[in-house]
C-alpha cells in the first residue's frame, strides 16, 4: 500500500514538472495589446457635434414635440362638386346629372393664433367648400387665400374668436441627414397620429427640379399637408408625397421644406402671388451619352450648359461651362441644391456664388431676376420676354418670343415667331402670354397674330 502512494506521489511531481518545462521553455503568449497608436484600432470621424439627447432612440424624448405639434396639425376636408352620372339612363343617354359631392380629406399645420393654416395645393384643390377640424375636434369653414401648384403648397385661414396653437418655422438649411423628425397628421381619417423617423435625405428630385426633405418617418393617404417637426417642436417641413405602387407607405416620404414654404406663404400675404427669382440658366443633363463622353457625368456641381440672353447669370458674368459648387452658404453637390435655395429667394435679392472656371475657383455676386421664358398651357408652346435685340429685329415694343414648339404643331412655322395678339388680348410680356393661353376654349377657334423677322406679320387660326 504504501508501495503504491509513493508511486503515485512521484507521478503527480512528474506531471507538474513536464507541464511547468513545457508553459515555460515552449508556448508563445497569444494575446495583443490594443493602444491608440494601433492604426486599427482608432477610427477618425470629421468632428461633427453629435445630439445633446445621445444617439439612442430610448435617449430622444418626443413626448414633448409630440405633445405641442398634435395640437397645431388639424384635418382638411375638402369637398368638390362633380356632375357625373346619377344612374344608368344618364350614362348611356349622356345626361349630366345633378352635382354630386365628392370628398377629399388632408391635413394641415396652423402657423399664426388667428386662423392661418398652411397645407397641400393637392389636398385643396378645385374644392368647392374647405372644413377644417381642429384637434379639439371643433369643426370650422375655410377660405382658400392662395395657393403654389409648382412647391404644392396653399395657404388657408378660418375665423376663430380663440387663439389658436401654432408652430413656428425652423430653418430647413440647418437640418441634418441622420436628425430625427416627427410626422404628425391624419391618415386614414385617423385624428392626431404622430410618427418618428429620421431624415434620409436631402433636396431629394421626384422629377420636377423639386428639392424635397426625404425621411423614413411613416407617411399615408391623409398625412398630406401635414407637419414634419424636429426634436425640438420646430417645423421642418410640409409632409407632401409618398412613392409607393401601393398608394401607401414603403419606407420613405418626402416634405417641402420648411424654407420654401414659408417663402411662399409670406409672398402669397404680401404680393398676392409667388415672386420666383429666376438665374437664367440650364444645366447638362446627366446619366446621357454626351454627358459621358463629355466627362461631366460624375461632376459634384452643376455644370452650365446654356445661359439665356439679358439673364442674370449673363449679367453676372457667369459663362457655360462653369461649374456652380456653392451659392451663399449652401453646398451645391446637385440641381436640386441649387433650385431648392432659389426657391427661398425672390427677383432683386443678390446671391454669393462659387464658381469652378476650369479649376479655378471665382467668387460671383449674381442678382436674380424675374422669369424670362415659360411654356404655355393649352398648346404647350415655350416663350420668352423679347430682348433689345429682338425688339429692333421683329420691329415692336411688345409681345412674347416662340423658341420651343412641341412636336405636333412644328409644320405650322412657329419658330422664332414673335406673338403680339391672342384673339383680341395684348400680349405684352410671358404672364400676359400663360394668362391669354389659359384661357383658350377646346370648343372655339383662336386666332394668334405674330410677327416675323424684319417686321412682316402672319395670322394663325386654330379650332
């Protein structure tokens, strides 16, 4: 027995002695020290100031927003009138039938204490009768005040002896991809739904040269009109359209900015209509085969294919092929950069450019002007305001140059025709021109009067 425990005494200090010679004499350690000199292990960001409220969705409170927002955003219902068919005898023997009300419902942000609201141009359109619901579920009669169908943005106000909650803009310029944002509105018919994301993105181009603030916050059917806020209550946007081949919700939504639409709300009390200060330039079309061969497709910048005569771009002394890459303190990366700033600014305000000549980098002043061409309603012509030059070549003082003709009136000779007269109205400038245009019955005929070069004068009748 005792035989057999010093044998086992002797194998274990064996063991022990053979495992400590190995750990010793034989194993590398395997463990890496990490420092901030490790290249790999430190990852540099560009500084930018990071929110107050953390990074977390739990660390962002937005009870309070929520809170004073719900109660600014109210429900449109737009009623209109239709005189379709009121049975089966009126469809097939053609009767127009008595009016039959239809109803389109939205939302809308109240923006002063005594009743102005700002919403959609979609959401009020051809409305016959406005009601507009507050979230106290009061009910009131609106009065359409004016409205922009190019920013889809209208201007609506009811009388109320109470003073009402309201929000105040914030300035879209400062809002940041990344920023979270609240959606407040009525989808469905649902009063007071609040909805948190974060913006996607920024000047966001749904085909128009429209700059849109893009954001996952949810949107549907009866948000329109409706309030896009930050954190802080400020609002942002006008929540505006969804691109979806439901018709609902698929991740992203897109509002005007708050900028744009405060510009066109304040024109609209001030001068009645919206005053657009106009560059006078077009920029080269990308994703093309010439903007390739060209090398102008990967430019960051707007690259100036064309400058319109007595434009404020030529006045300035802006030349084609300039590139634009900064207009006051906004970076210009897009069009849509460039057009949603200008969409803020009216004729007469004077701009800072930064200009990419050739790779060199020019600071221009450039005073915008008002419009100079436009197309035409009804039969879709392009025009534009005559410049001395064309003045003294077509021999008059007034009417509108035709320098764009759509495809199917080019055998009429339309081009480089000078219009001074539709049917009987004067047309001295583009805005007489779109006005006497939009009047124009399918159902008569029209005469146009022009004028060609030296003077000679031509009539056109169309039915």
């Amino acid at each position: 027995m005792k035989r057999l425990a010093s044998l086992l005494l002797v194998s274990v200090f064996a063991g022990a002695i053979t495992l400590g010679a190995y750990k010793f004499f034989f194993e590398k350690d395997n463990f890496t020290i990490i420092s901030q000199e490790n290249g790999n292990g430190v990852f540099n960001t560009n500084y930018t100031p990071t929110s107050a409220s953390g990074s977390g969705i739990n660390e962002v409170d937005f009870t309070i927003a929520a809170e004073n927002t719900v109660n600014a955003v109210v429900h449109v219902m737009n009623i209109t009138l239709s005189n379709g068919p009121t049975s089966i005898l009126d469809f097939f023997y053609g009767s127009s039938g008595s009016p039959v009300p239809q109803v389109g419902t939205g939302s809308g942000v109240i923006i002063s204490s005594d009743g102005y609201i700002v919403t959609n141009n979609h959401v009020i359109s051809r409305a016959n009768q406005l009601q507009v619901t507050l979230n106290n579920n009061k009910t009131y009669n609106a009065e359409l005040i004016g409205a922009d169908p190019n920013s889809d943005i209208a201007l609506i106000k009811i009388d109320t002896d109470e003073k009402l909650p309201y929000l105040a803009f914030g300035d879209s310029d400062q809002t940041k991809i990344g920023e979270w944002v609240l959606a407040v509105g009525n989808p469905f018919n649902l009063t007071s739904t609040v909805t948190a994301g974060i913006i996607s993105a920024k000047a966001r181009n749904l085909g128009k040269n429209q700059s849109f603030i893009q954001t996952d916050a949810a949107v549907n059917p009866g948000n329109s009109g409706g309030a896009l806020v930050n954190t802080n209550g400020d609002l942002v946007g006008i929540n505006t359209a969804i691109t979806s081949q439901t018709g609902s919700y698929v991740g992203y939504s897109f509002a005007v900015p708050s900028n744009i639409a405060k510009k066109v709300i304040q024109d609209i009390l001030e001068y009645g209509n919206v005053q657009k200060g106009f560059m006078g330039i077009r920029p080269a079309p990308t994703n093309t085969r010439d903007a390739i061969e060209k090398g102008i497709n990967n430019i960051d910048g707007v690259y100036i294919e064309l400058i319109e005569e007595e434009s404020a771009a030529q006045e300035a002394g802006i030349e084609i092929g300039d590139i634009i890459k900064k207009v006051d303190e906004i970076a210009v990366h897009k069009y849509p950069d460039l057009t949603g700033y200008l969409s803020t600014k009216r004729p007469g305000d004077t701009l800072a450019f930064v200009i990419d000549r050739k790779n060199e980098i020019l600071h221009i002043p450039l005073t915008l002007k008002e419009r100079q061409t436009l197309v035409v309603p009804e039969m879709g012509l392009e025009v534009k305001n005559l410049t001395a030059h064309d003045k003294k070549v077509y021999k008059t003082k007034t009417g509108v140059k035709i320098i764009g003709v759509p495809e199917r009136y080019r055998g009429y000779g339309l081009s480089e025709k000078v219009i001074v007269k539709i049917d009987d109205i004067e047309i001295g400038n583009i805005d007489d021109a779109y006005n006497a245009f939009g009047g124009i019955s399918k159902y008569d005929k029209t005469v146009i009067t022009m004028l060609g070069p030296n003077g000679e004068r031509d009539r056109l009748i169309f039915q």
